[in-house]
C-alpha cells in the first residue's frame, strides 16, 4: 500500500502525529484533525480526509482501538484510543524518527558537530 | 488468518467509516457556521477542507481490502455492470468471440485427433509404417513382407496386417464383422497386454491356416459378450470355420488404422480360409500395412535404406515378380501418407480459414471496441475529471475485455464440444467400423482459452490510447461531436480487413459447393438412378471356388425373375465403391521380357458377367460384349476403356481384335470398347481398366447389379424386399448387403462432401461475422450523426441524402472490402480443386453468387440503422440539445 496522501510529509509521519496525539488523550477523528493543526501552528496543511486512510492503517494494525460513544458536545463520535501495542511502536517510531532528523540535520548544517 | 473475520465484518467497517466521515464534514460545517459562514457556503468550504470524498472512501477501504482479489472482484462487479448496460455491444461481442472459437476449438480438436495423436500403443514415437517410394501405399505379398521382416536389421519386429469382413456365428444369428487379420508377432511387437487371457503369438503360426484363434477388442467384448470373462476358451465360428477365442486386447487398443476399429484379431495365417488370398504369391500385394518399432538409435532414412537393399535384393532375386522396390518410413497414425497428405493438406487449408475467421472476429471485436470506447469518452473524461486515475480506468476497460473473451471462450468451447461429441459418435460410412474419435482433451481447452484471452485482451486494448489521451476538460466542454474525416482511421480498415475474409469464406465455400453440386449430376461412367446393388462374399457362407459360378448364376436368374426388374449384372467389384477394384500390370502383346519395369500399364480390373454393361449402364463404344460362352474352355477376352486403347494400342481403333498380355503371359483378345469413368475418386486422372469375364476368372466376392425399370413408383424400396426374400431363398445362410446405387457412392463422396460441409459452415460463419461488422460500424456511424442527420431533415433532405450521408461510407467500405475479398477467394480456390471435384472459380454464378451474397449482407446488416436514420425526428433532436 503506497497510497499515502500526497501532503504527507514522509510515509509514516501522519500516523506517528496522531499516535502522538492519542497518547495524550483519545479523540475522534474531527478533533485530531483540529489538534494536529494546532498544534503545528497551522505550518502542516493537511487535507482533512487524509487522516481517515491513516486511521483505518491503525486500526488494522490494531495500534489503536475505536468505539462509538456521545461526546461532550453531544454529538455522536468515534473515539479512538492507543493501544499498548501502538504505545510501543509510538517509542520505537520517535527515537528513529529522532535520529533520523539528527542525520538530515547534520548533513544540511556541515559546520556543526554532533558533539559541540 | 486475519482476513477471514475482516471478509465478514467488512461490511460494518465501511459503513463506521462513511458515517464516520459523514459527521466530520458535518462537525466542520457547523463549526464555520458559528464562525459566520452561511450554511451554504459553510458546506462548501468544509467539503474543500475535507478533500475529494470519494477518493478518500476508497483509500481508506483499501487498507481493508484483501490486496489483489477484493479489487478485481470489485472491477468485475463494476465492468459486470457496466456491460449489463450495454446487452447489444455485450451480446455481440460475445458471439462474435464465440463463434471463432469454437470454429477453432473444433478445427484444432480434428486436427489433434487426426495428425497429432498417435496410436494407442507403448512407445508410439518410434512406430514406423512402410510405404512404398514410388507408390503411395503400403501393400506387401506375404512373402515379400516375411523376407523385410526376417531380413531388416533395424526394426524390432515387423508386423503387418490386413482388413476383411467376416461372419461371425456364436450359436445365433450370425453377423457380419469387421476383422483385423495380424502377423503372429503383432502384440509382442507393439508391446501391447491383454486385458484378458492371452494373444496368439509368432510361435502359434505353422504355415496357412494353422492358427484358428481369435483376440476381441475391448469393445467388441463389451458390446457383444457383455463383458463375459467365461468367453476365453469358447469356440465360435467365423465363415463357418471354428475359432477359439484366446483374449481380450487392452481397452484403449483399437487396432493399428485410426478411426478404422475392428472388432477382432484373427492371425494372417488363417486368411487363406476366410478370404483366400495367395500366401505363396509374391506378385499378389495384399496386405494392407506394415510396421514396427525402430531399434534405438536407427533413424527412418537409415531404416529405409535398409530396406531398400532387402528390396533390391529381392527385385534380383525374383525378376519376375518384383519392380523395383524403394521405402520410405511415415508415421502410422492414418495410412501414412495415403489419407494422411490430403488429409493434411485439407486440415491445414481448414485451420487456415479458421484463422482467418478468427482474424475477422478480432477485428470485428477490434472495431465494437473502438466504437464503445469513442461512445464513452464522454464518461471516461468525467471519471477522470472526478479524480479517478487513468490506471484505474483502464484496468476496468481490461477487465470488461477479459469478462468478454472468456464468456466467449466459455460459449465457443461449449458449442464446439457438442459439434465435436456428435462428430465422434457420427458413423460416416454404413457398414464400415469407422469412428472419429475427436473428444476435445486439455490441450483443446487450453488453446481455446488462450486463443479467447489474447484475442480479446489484443483487441480490448485498442481503446487504450484514446483513453490515455483524453483531455476532460475538453471532452466535457465540447461534447463527443467530432466527425470522422476523409480518410479512413483504424476501425474503418479493420472493417475492411474483416469484410475481405469474410468474402473470401463466402467465396471459397459458394465454390465448394457448386463443385460438389456439379459432381453429383456428373456422369461417371454408369448409371446410378434406379440401381440397386447386392453384395455379398460367397467364401463367407462357405462356398468353395468350384461352386461359386454355378451359385452366381443362380443369382443372376433369380434376380431377373423378379417383377420389375430390366436386367441384372453381376462383378467382383465395382466402380467408386469403398472396396475399389483389383488391378493388375499388363504388357503389349509384342512384349517377351514380363518384368514389371516393362509394363504398359497398371489396369484396374473388373469380372463382370454378359449383361453387366446394360445393367451398369456404362456404353459399349464399339464391338461386343461378353457372353456365357466365354468361359474357362474359350480364349481369353476383355472389353478395355478407352484409355486403356489409347495408352496400349495408340487408339481406339485399333485396338478391337488385337491381343495384350496379362503378367503371367497370358495372350488376351480385345473383343470391345467401353467408355472411360470414374473408378475410385471424382478427383483421379484417367485410369486404364480392362474388363474380364467372370467365367474365366471366377471371384467368391459378389455384387449383384440389379436395375429396375424406370418410372415404378417406390421401385427402389420394392426392389430391394423383393432381392432380399430371393437370395434367402437361395440360401439362408447368404449375408447380403443391398443398397441402392447412388447411397454407395457415399464413401467415394465423403471427403468431398466433409469438405463441403465445413467450407459451407464457415461462409455461414464469415456472413455472420460481416454482418455484425458492419451492422456495428453502420449503427455507429448513424448514432455519431444523428444530429447531423437531423438537421439534414430540417433543412429539407430527402430520404435518399439521409441515406447516403448515413450509410454511404458503410457501403463504400463494404464494396471495397468485398472487392479485395473476391478476388483473393477466386485465387485460394485454386486450392479447393485438389479435394472438391470440378471446384472452378471461374464460374460466372459463383461470381454473381458472391457479390449478391455480399449486397445482401450489407443490405441486412445495415436495414435497422438505415431504418432509425430515416427516422430522425429533427425537433425531437435539436430540443435534447
């Protein structure tokens, strides 16, 4: 499955942002969308649906869990929540994430050193 | 095994998921609207926020979908639907795949039976059969065969055979049989089992008649014992002799002729007392085939060189008896290259005009294609503007194609399997044990599907380009109103190319079949209306060569005895009947040195009795005919044909009165002429034939030929009761075959009239295909034009402009592709001519045949679209605008 969605920035990153933002509390589709985009002080224009593919790659993946339950708006939504699995591959996610940054740092600003 | 619950939960995935989505866009709605938004403008942006919905739906189901099989089933349900509304591009496309492949299905499945399959046996690859080098047969003297056999150092076992019908009488109501009579050595050399009890062996053979066993096919013991085990060990009787029946041979084993299965072995040794033929003669070649094993590592040339020193061995050895004599090695599977080359030839001609069919189906399928793809541009261009991709489209364009070729496969194959079992259980000839065991096997069915899926994959993909280049914007904006201009495109000359093989099948088989009509109304050199023939073998009933005459002349009288009845004659043989007549080589009269390298020609022969030309109907040109006087007492006599005059005495004329001489010396007189015929196919050269009286030469073989006078109503049918009672009167054991003449020329006219047939079905096919051709490009052209047409009519056309602007082009296509179709038909019959007698193409009928066969077709293929171009309702037209 390469369908990612155009404006993802990198395979992966969409569902990493929305583990991310799960793991601090469940939510429903509608407001993970507004949290990302918060968040990322609007710099991350994502095309709203694209997180439903994502989602759905979760779910079969069984990193998160959803359920059908009455916000606090009182509206009926679908909340989703991290599992323990999805908390690991969170972890795992960031850390290669990190050192991934930490190598396209390095080679866009030659001058610094890692140790410095 | 994670899919099995998603496959049954899917269902409930997707729907959380639209609702899912469905209240997002909602949520986002409401919260622009508390931001001041209308409600419309609200929706608007929420939708723009949101993205292409659709597109979303789909990737995220995908991430459920079973990889490969859920798409194509989703794109087999959708080109399902899509065909299901289109039943007329859908039907005809279908039949149009369907017809050429079961054309081809069953072409392949004879030709698979016939030239690819060889014989039942063990180790069939290095089964060779002898065949003459200069001569396109087979046959052997017995002692000719015994000394190859026991000479040649490069066979494992040589084994021969011949055919003869015989009586078999179990303790009731004895029947005629068709039996193989084989060498000693025949199982062991072909390395065959019984499936029961044992085979006579080499070992069994003590000279003539020293081995009364017999071994039943399987099919045989089958039918006619009823699967009996307790049959080995029993004694039967065969023309009246004892047999002991030994085994029952392997089932699929049907003898070594394809198609010609016999119903039991008896050895060769015993032919002497069934049939009487010389085992001791060299001269006499009367066994019909020859075979055997290669040893390992011998080639057929080197096989047939060989033989060929045993041959010229013999030819020193034996002057007098033997030519010269050359080999050459052929597969067995269909008597070598006797039937096998025509046949041949004829299966290839065969599967050439099916390829053609097929050729004309796939560019019929070629141009519905084009023709629906330019009809669909329209939805194509909105899919595409929608946000579906061109892969996506043209995988479900693949899709319909791949549904098309395989119902068409799938109806092709089928209608061919039932042409194919009744062509199997079909019995050409009457009374000949001939079988066309042409079951369609795997290899049919894969060829067909193959052939099915490339064809119609080929031609599904002649849209693609169109697809691929489509623009939506300017598809949407201009409609789909683009007019074909002067110059022909690729659908209109794959019309062309389709319309030219269709003439050329209807061409070929309008040939064909004048041929054959001609042939039937030939004259042959007898008669054939009111005729009827008796046959019989007195050697079956038992009679002995000393009774025979006094028998014969019996049944001549009785014959003429009966009411009606103008005159009878009676031969051994007779004209274009399957059994043929002897032959036999003859010299001039001032010939000394008899050897056969000096022969004037090889004469077929006749016994015949005085009336047999009155009662044939063949004329005697000039001097007399037999009498009883001509006997064994009297000089020896012949009435020749003119050809044999001709090529032995220069003319004629000259020939009355003058002496030839027969192989062993023998002085003949020629007291007359009889006019040349046809003697063993419609296609032959002149052949020589002399006449013998069958007095001087008696035959146990009988054929009694009675002719009825003309004009008695149901004459045939009483004629035939009438000689039935009477020979049974004469002895009850006498098993007698009549039919009328004309219904035993139906083994000479068999390959002619098979030919017939098949030319005939695939004009029919190659009509239809043009039909639905230009049926096709007509109603396409009309349906692209209606506005025109349309506005024709407003601007006050007449029908006749209508017409002309409508299907002008369909006609002009139509001539041009009929031109080129008649002309390349009239060139490929040239090559009828060698199997449909007097197939000319210069026939100015056949000439008119085609070209009006062609109007028609194009008048009918074009009636319902021409009907619906006179029936442009401008108002109604320019209104939908």
């Amino acid at each position: 499955m390469t369908e990612t969605s155009p404006r993802d920035l990198f395979p992966g990153a969409l569902e990493m942002m929305i583990l991310e933002s799960l793991r601090r509390q469940p939510a429903h589709g509608y407001a993970l969308v507004q949290h990302i985009q918060q968040r990322s002080n609007n710099l991350l224009q994502v095309e709203e649906g694209s997180l439903y593919p994502a989602l759905q790659r979760l779910l079969k993946a069984k990193l998160v869990k959803a359920e059908w339950s009455i916000s606090s708006t009182n509206r009926r939504v679908r909340t989703y929540q991290i599992t323990a699995s999805g908390l690991r591959h969170l972890e795992q996610q960031i850390s290669s994430f990190e050192r991934m940054f930490e190598g396209i740092a390095l080679v866009l600003n030659p001058g610094k050193s890692p140790a410095s | 095994m994670n899919w099995i619950p998603t496959i049954f939960h899917r269902r409930r995935l997707f729907d959380d998921l639209s609702e899912e989505m469905q209240l997002h866009i909602e949520e986002r709605v409401e919260h622009l609207q508390r931001e001041g938004l209308t409600q419309k403008e609200a929706e608007r942006q929420a939708r723009i926020a949101f993205g292409n919905l659709a597109l979303v739906e789909e990737r995220s189901r995908a991430v459920w979908q079973w990889p490969r099989m859920a798409t194509v089933w989703a794109d087999v349900r959708f080109a399902h639907r899509q065909l299901r509304r289109s039943p007329g591009f859908t039907v005809a496309a279908v039949l149009t795949l369907a017809l050429a492949i079961g054309a081809n299905a069953v072409v392949f499945s004879v030709m698979n039976a016939f030239i690819l399959r060889p014989l039942n046996v063990p180790d069939a690859q290095s089964l060779y059969s002898l065949q003459h080098g200069d001569a396109p047969d087979g046959s052997l003297s017995y002692p000719d065969y015994l000394d190859l056999r026991d000479r040649n150092r490069s066979f494992n076992g040589l084994i021969a055979y011949n055919f003869a019908s015989a009586v078999l009488d179990t303790g009731n109501n004895p029947s005629s049989v068709w039996i193989q009579e084989a060498s000693g050595n025949y199982f062991d050399a072909l390395g065959l089992h019984p499936y029961l009890g044992h085979f006579f062996h080499a070992s069994d053979e003590h000279g003539p008649n020293s081995a009364p066993y017999i071994v039943l096919t399987y099919e045989f013991w089958h039918t006619h014992f009823q699967d009996d085990a307790g049959v080995l060990g029993r004694v039967v009787l065969l023309n009246k002799h004892p047999f002991t029946i030994l085994g029952v041979a392997p089932q699929e084993f049907h003898g070594t002729l394809l198609f010609f299965n016999p119903g039991f072995f008896v050895p060769l040794v015993e032919d002497p007392l069934l049939v009487g033929d010389d085992m001791n003669a060299r001269g006499t070649r009367w066994l019909f085939q020859t075979m055997g094993h290669l040893k390992p590592g011998v080639t057929p040339e080197q096989a047939a060189a060989d033989l060929d020193s045993i041959g010229a061995y013999l030819q020193k050895t034996y002057p007098k008896d033997e030519g010269k004599m050359t080999f050459v090695l052929r597969r067995p599977s269909l008597y070598g290259d006797y039937l096998g080359r025509p046949l041949k030839a004829f299966m290839a001609g065969l599967m050439l005009l099916t390829g053609l069919i097929l050729l004309a189906a796939c560019a019929n399928l070629g141009s519905l294609f084009a023709a629906r793809a330019a009809d669909r541009s329209k939805e194509v261009a909105l899919r595409l503007a929608l946000g579906s991709s061109r892969k996506r489209i043209l995988r479900g364009l693949f899709t319909e194609a791949t549904m098309i070729s395989l119902a068409g496969g799938a109806v092709g194959l089928l209608g061919s399997i039932v042409l194919l079992r009744a062509l199997s259980a079909w019995q050409p000839i009457p009374n000949y044990p001939i079988h066309l065991a042409v079951n369609p096997d795997a290899k049919v069915y894969a060829a067909a599907v193959l052939l099915a899926l490339v064809s119609g994959l080929l031609f599904g993909a002649v849209p693609v380009r169109q697809v691929l280049r489509t623009n939506p914007y300017e598809v949407v904006k201009a409609g789909s109103g683009r007019i074909a201009g002067k110059r022909m495109n690729a659908r209109e000359v794959l019309l062309v190319a389709q319309i030219a093989i269709c003439a050329v099948l209807v061409t070929s088989s309008l040939v064909a079949i004048r041929g054959l009509i001609r042939s039937l109304h030939d004259h042959f050199g007898f008669d054939i209306e009111n005729i009827t023939l008796a046959e019989t073998d007195l050697s079956m009933a038992g009679y002995s060569a000393d009774r025979v005459p006094a028998m014969q002349k019996r049944m001549i009288d009785a014959m003429k005895a009966l009411p009606g009845v103008e005159s009878v004659g009676l031969a051994d043989s007779l004209p274009l009947t399957v059994n043929g007549s002897g032959d036999s080589i003859v010299f001039t009269d001032n010939t000394s040195d008899l050897r056969p390298s000096n022969a004037a020609t090889d004469a077929a022969m006749f016994h015949i009795s005085p009336e047999y030309f009155h009662a044939a109907g063949t004329t005697l040109l000039s001097g007399r005919a037999f009498t009883w006087q001509d006997d064994k007492s009297s000089p020896q006599v012949a009435v020749v044909n003119k050809e044999f005059a001709r090529k032995v005495f220069g003319s004629a004329d000259s020939a009355i009165g003058h002496f030839y001489k027969m192989k062993d010396g023998t002085r003949v007189q020629v007291v007359g002429i009889a006019e040349d015929g046809k003697y063993n196919s419609l296609t032959e050269d002149p052949v020589t034939v002399m006449y013998l009286p069958i007095l001087q030469s008696p035959s146990t073989s009988t054929m009694l030929v009675v002719r009825a006078r003309p004009g008695l109503d149901n004459g045939q049918l009483q004629t035939a009761t009438a000689m039935r009672n009477a020979l049974r009167k004469l002895d009850t054991g006498l098993q007698v075959s009549i039919e009328a003449r004309d219904r035993t020329l139906t083994a000479v006219l068999f390959g002619p009239r098979i030919a017939t047939i098949s030319l005939g079905v695939l004009g029919v096919m190659g009509a239809m295909l043009s039909i639905t051709g230009i049926f096709g490009m007509a109603a396409y052209s009309v349906s692209k034009r209606l506005k025109e047409l349309g506005i024709r009519v407003a601007l006050g056309a007449q029908r006749k402009e209508v017409l002309q602007a409508a299907l002008g082009r369909a006609f002009k296509l139509l001539a041009i592709g009929s031109g080129v179709g008649l002309v390349l038909g009239l060139l490929a019959t040239k090559v009828l001519a060698f199997i449909v007698y007097q197939a000319t193409p210069r026939d100015p009928l056949v000439l008119a045949g085609v070209v009006l066969a062609m109007a028609a077709l194009g008048l009918l293929a074009t009636w319902i679209p021409a009907q619906r171009a006179l029936s442009v309702n401008p108002l109604v037209l320019l209104r939908e605008e």
